[in-house]
C-alpha cells in the first residue's frame, strides 16, 4: 500500500509525492484566544519530527486540528495531496493518521491484547464487526507488538491495570498496530524515569521509516536521544526549526522556551 | 504464546479482574444452568395456579426488556428512561389488531363509536392484518428507534442529556395516547380482547401457548444477545462505552454502534410490550409513560445491568415483589422502590449479579471450589 521506498531512492523522489502531511496557515481560535495562529508545517514521509515549546504553546492543539478532535478556523490540513481539515474524524484516522493522547488513552476495561486487536482491526466498519473469526495478520501483527512494547507476558489483563509507564506504552503500541502512515505521539515519555524514556525513544526510532513520526516533548535527553529535526513553536506560532543541537545553542528558543526547562531541571 | 482473543463476559465497569467462572470462553456450565432453568420455566403450567403462571408470563415478558437494557445501558453505557415508549408500541401494534380483528365489515371499535368516530383513523387501517400487527410489533419500535438514536447519537448527545430527551419522549408519548382519546382509548387504552389469529384468549391452552411462547423469545433474546456481547461488536460497544474518543481516534464511527444496541433494545421492548399485552388482556398511558419507563431501569439496576440471567432476575424479583406490596400497602410500593434503587446504586453497583460474583471471587469461595475440584494451591 503505503510501503515506504528504499532508504536508496529517497534522493531521487519527486518532492511533492515525498510530502506526507502540510499544515498550511492553521488559525485556531478559541473564543478570542489563538490558540495556533497562521502555523505551517510539513512532513515527508518515513521522517521523524519533534514538536517542543513552553507549555500552552499549542503543541496539542496542533495534533489536535490534524487529527479533527479540533477544527481550524482558517488554513488547511493536508494529508497524502488531499484536503483532510473537515472529514469527520474516524475518516481522518481511516486515511492513515493514529494520535497519542497526553493522558493516556487506553481503555482500561479491555484486556490489553484486546486494545491492540481493536487498534490493529483494519476494517472498522460496523457491520463488519459482526463476522466472526479472526484475521491471521492481525493476531501476527498484535503478537508482534506486544513484544516490542514488553507486554507479551501481560496480554490478558486489564488495561486498566497496567503502571503509567506500561500504559504509555500500550497507547503506542495501539497507534502503531493501526498501521497509519502518520504517527502524532503526545508527550509519549511523560511519567516515565530515565530508563523507561530511553527505551521509549529507542522504540520510537524504530518506527520511523515504515511511519512518519511527530513526536511532541520537552525532556532534553529524550530530543537528544531521537536525534530528529526539532520545530519549535511559541504561542501558537511558528518560532524554529533545526537540529536539536542547533535549537539548543539558539538563543531565541533559549529565551521562550530552553532557558526555562533549564532553570526547572536545575531548580 | 496464547494469542487466543477473550470473549468474556463483559468487563465491570470498575474494570476489576474476572475470574471464577465468567473470566473464560467456557460456556458448558452457564448454558447447562440456563437449560435446566427454562426446562423446569417451561413446567410451570402445571406447578403454579393459573393466576401465578399468569403473573410470571408477564414478568417474563418484561424480562426482554430488561435484557434489551443490558445491552443499551450495561453494555454501550446508553442511560434510557424512555423504554416504556418502545414497550407501548409493540402493545399497542398488538392490541390495535385484536380490536379490529373483532369487528364485522365496517364496524369501529367500541370507544372509537362512543367518541363519535365515523371512521377508522388511517394509520389503524394496516394493523388489520395480523402479519402486519406481528411486524409492527418490532418494526414500528425498531425504525422509531434507529432514527431517533441516530439524529441524536451522531450529534454526540449522550450521557444525561440523552437521559433527559428520552425521558420528555414517554412523557409525550403518554400525554398524546391520553389525548387523542377517539384514536387511542385515552386513559383506560386498549383492552376487553377476546381472540388472536382465531384462538380464544380466554381457554386455558392459549395461556400454556402464550407462556411457551414468551419463555422461548426469552431464552432465544438470551441465547442471541449472548452471542452479540461476545463478538467483535460487544466488545467495541463495551469499548465505546469506557472511551468513546480513543475508539473514534482508532478510526471508529461510535454513532452505528450505539444505535444498533438502542434499536435492539427497542424491539425487545416492542416484543415484551406485545406478549405483555396478550398476557395482561390491556395496554394504557400508565403502563408505557415517565414512572415506568424508570421502573424498567430500576429491574435492571438491581438485577445487575451487565448481566443478562440478573436482568431477568431482577425483573421477577422487583415485579414479584411489586405485587406482594402494593396489593397490601398500595401507597408505599414507590418509595419502597425508590429506597432499593438509591440502595442498589450506592451499594451494588454491579447489581445482585455483581454480588454474586463478588462472592465466587472471595478467597473462601476459590478454596471451596478448589477443594470440591480438587486442585491444589
Ligand atoms: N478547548 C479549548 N478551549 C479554550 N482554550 C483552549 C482549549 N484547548 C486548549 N486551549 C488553550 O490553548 C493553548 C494551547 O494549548 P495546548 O495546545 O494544550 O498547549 P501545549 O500542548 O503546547 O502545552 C493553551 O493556552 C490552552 O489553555
Ligand atoms: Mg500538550
């Protein structure tokens, strides 16, 4: 379908069929207040971007107008050349875009094999939930992330049940089994010790390629670890982009955005 | 590694483990219970008086219903108060046709002539016929249903507001049977029915039919409603349930989900409406409005709204003892339901099923069992 082409060709394509996801001039205006004010931003398929700014920035408002849990005021989503920004939302995600929540979002009443096999279903029409049996690609493909989220061992039990690490792992998994092409994680290491957030971007950096990858966070080790292109945004608005070392030396970021995380790391 | 997917019963609200004898796909020592249950229903005609057998064929009845509520409420989360609505037009379907079918060439029904009615109201004229009467039966309250869920559903109305609209609908409802009187019977509704399709209502052998008949919907509604809330689209209805966003964000559209489980309730409703008609020999304004539709919610409350035998349950426990009380205090019967439905909640959430299965979850319980087992540890 969707398959990613060979790292080796990557130079030689066509830039506009390259391009996964544009975000052209989005305003979101929550009675007054702009919550994303004319942002822009494009991926190209099989990258992994991160999204940082001081809290408020409008980092989940932004996954939030992707994925349509928000409407944009004026600008356009535009997903695989087309334009996404008013289909109701179970079409966008049905169009190969899968989002994490801050908090997370599994459902806790399932067993956790169950919110994969839920997530990896490819046909969610309803009627189709009627038929009986169970597709061997997707038990395979379910099997298979449950490893690589270390939860084999506790596929049976109930979501709800899981630690707060575990959970944010269970999400993930859960984005990726639905086999998007655009993967918006959401503070996916929030809550987690050091361990477990090295793990996670470790993972992370796994997807990409197969996925495209916008990860939003502000956990310096962590950026450093995905070692990603970096887009900052500052009140709704576009502020940088660059490498994560080139966003740390810049002294724009450093005065709404780094400056700050620093002095909390240290206080 | 065991990828075997669990079709459990479904999942406690509180998201609690199941074990015991619910946590597995092992079906034979439920299904053996159930048989042995509706084999020893199905010799009530000769155990019970005829007036009891008459009472428990109601309350039989109601307990489609209540199971419908599973689904709608137990299982999708679904609160409705206005299940008297769908209850009232499978009755009426009913007894509309056994008062036409009791008529000559051209002749109206008594009330109708009493009101100065010349001639039949147009939307009595298809009821006539007696296939047209069984399908309105469940068609007029599934179709009501399914376009009513849907308009509302799909704007994402739910939770209390859905609650409240379906509440102001048996209001309506009721208020318009009592006042289009010359059309629906007003106050006193339908009754005084003598025959259906040819058998007289009033012998012996159409009370044993009329009894089989509504054990068998029940256990067929039971078998049915089992196997849906284990498939794939119980589970996603659970799932919508506990978070319908995460379900819409997986790609998802809740809204057909939920209204497949309301149409459902409704036409169990519509059924239950109708075989209560036949057994009961009446339908009127004060069985399908506001007190109760709520009452139907208070059956299923303390049966236990995630259990389909607690429903049932339930249902003949509260209706039972409905009887017994408001024959002998008839003003108490509604404050002595309200303080068992404000204890039920407050207490049980899971209902008397939920109790039941707390207790096959105490660790006395496991040892009793492990010992009559036999196993170990
Ligand atoms: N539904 C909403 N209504 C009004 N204001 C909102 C709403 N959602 C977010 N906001 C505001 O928009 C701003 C951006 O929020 P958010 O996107 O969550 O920031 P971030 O994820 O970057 O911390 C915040 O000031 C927040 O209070
Ligand atoms: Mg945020």
């Amino acid at each position: 379908m969707n398959a990613t082409a060979p790292a080796s060709h990557i130079g030689t394509i066509d830039p506009v069929t390259n391009l996964l996801l544009a975000v052209d001039g989005v305003t979101v205006d929550f009675d007054g207040f702009k919550a994303l004010n004319g942002f822009s931003l494009t991926l190209d398929r099989g990258t992994l971007r991160v999204l940082i700014g001081p809290n408020g920035a409008g980092k989940s408002t932004l996954c939030d107008t992707i994925i349509g849990r928000v409407r944009a005021t004026s600008g356009r989503v535009i997903f695989k050349g087309q334009d996404i920004t008013h289909l109701p939302e179970h079409e966008i995600v049905r169009r190969g875009i899968c989002r994490k929540f801050q908090t997370p979002g599994v459902l806790s009443g399932l067993s956790v094999v169950d919110n994969l096999m839920i997530a990896a279903r490819r046909d969610r029409r309803w009627w189709c939930s009627f038929r009986q049996g169970v597709d061997a690609e997707e038990k395979a493909r379910v099997a298979d992330i449950l490893e690589t989220i270390g939860l084999a061992d506790r596929a049976h039990i109930p979501a709800g049940q899981l630690a707060h690490g575990e959970k944010q792992w269970l999400e993930i998994g859960m984005v990726v089994a639905t086999r998007a092409d655009l993967l918006l994680l959401d503070e996916p290491t929030a809550g987690m010790g050091p361990a477990e957030t090295s793990q996670t971007a470790a993972l992370i950096r796994r997807l990409v390629g197969q996925h495209t990858v916008l990860v939003i966070d502000h956990d310096m080790s962590f950026l450093e670890q995905l070692d990603a292109r970096v887009t900052v945004m500052h009140q709704g608005q576009f502020l940088k982009e660059g490498s994560v070392a080139a966003i740390r030396e810049d002294a724009d970021v450093a005065a709404v955005y780094l400056g700050r995380t620093k002095e909390e790391k240290h206080g | 590694m065991d990828m075997s997917i669990h079709r459990d019963t479904p999942t406690p609200l509180t998201g609690a483990p199941l074990s015991g004898p619910m946590a597995g796909p092992r079906f034979s020592r439920p299904v053996a219970l159930s048989l042995a249950l509706v084999a020893v229903a199905a010799l009530a005609p000769w155990l019970v008086s005829a007036y009891e057998l008459n009472l428990l064929a109601r309350f039989l009845a109601m307990g489609l219903l209540a199971m419908g509520l599973v689904l709608v409420w137990g299982q999708g989360g679904v609160l409705s108060l206005g299940q008297g609505v769908f209850f009232g037009l499978g009755g009426y379907a009913i007894a509309m046709h056994m008062k036409l079918a009791a008529l000559g060439e051209g002749e109206l029904p008594d009330f109708m002539v009493w009101s100065g009615l010349d001639a039949l109201p147009w939307w009595w004229v298809p009821f006539k016929s007696p296939l047209v009467a069984i399908l309105g039966v469940m068609l007029v309250p599934g179709v009501l249903a399914a376009l009513f869920s849907w308009a509302v559903f799909r704007r994402r109305v739910g939770g209390v507001y859905f609650a409240l609209i379906t509440q102001a609908l048996a209001l309506a409802f009721a208020t318009l049977l009592v006042s289009q009187q010359p059309s629906t019977g007003g106050f006193n509704g339908l009754t005084d029915f003598q025959t259906l399709m040819g058998v007289d209502l009033g012998s012996t052998a159409a009370a044993h039919g009329l009894y089989w008949l509504t054990l068998a919907l029940v256990a067929g509604a039971f078998l049915g409603l089992r196997l849906l809330m284990n498939s794939r689209y119980g589970m996603l209805l659970r799932a919508i349930r506990d978070g319908e966003n995460r379900i819409r964000f997986l790609g998802y559209d809740p809204t057909p989900f939920k209204v497949v489980a309301f149409t459902i309730g409704a036409v169990l409703a519509g059924l239950a409406g109708a075989l209560f008609t036949l057994h009961a020999g009446v339908v009127s304004p004060a069985l399908v409005g506001v007190v109760p539709s709520i009452e139907m919610v208070i059956w299923v409350a303390v049966g236990g709204r995630n259990s389909l035998a607690g429903a049932i349950a339930g249902t003949l426990a509260v209706n039972l003892a409905k009887d017994g009380v408001s024959s002998a205090f008839p003003d108490l019967w509604l404050y002595a339901l309200g303080l068992v439905f404000v204890l039920v909640v407050t207490l049980l959430p899971g209902g008397f099923a939920g109790l039941v299965g707390d207790v096959a979850d105490t660790s006395w319980a496991k040892r009793l069992k492990s010992i009559i087992v036999g196993r170990s540890k």
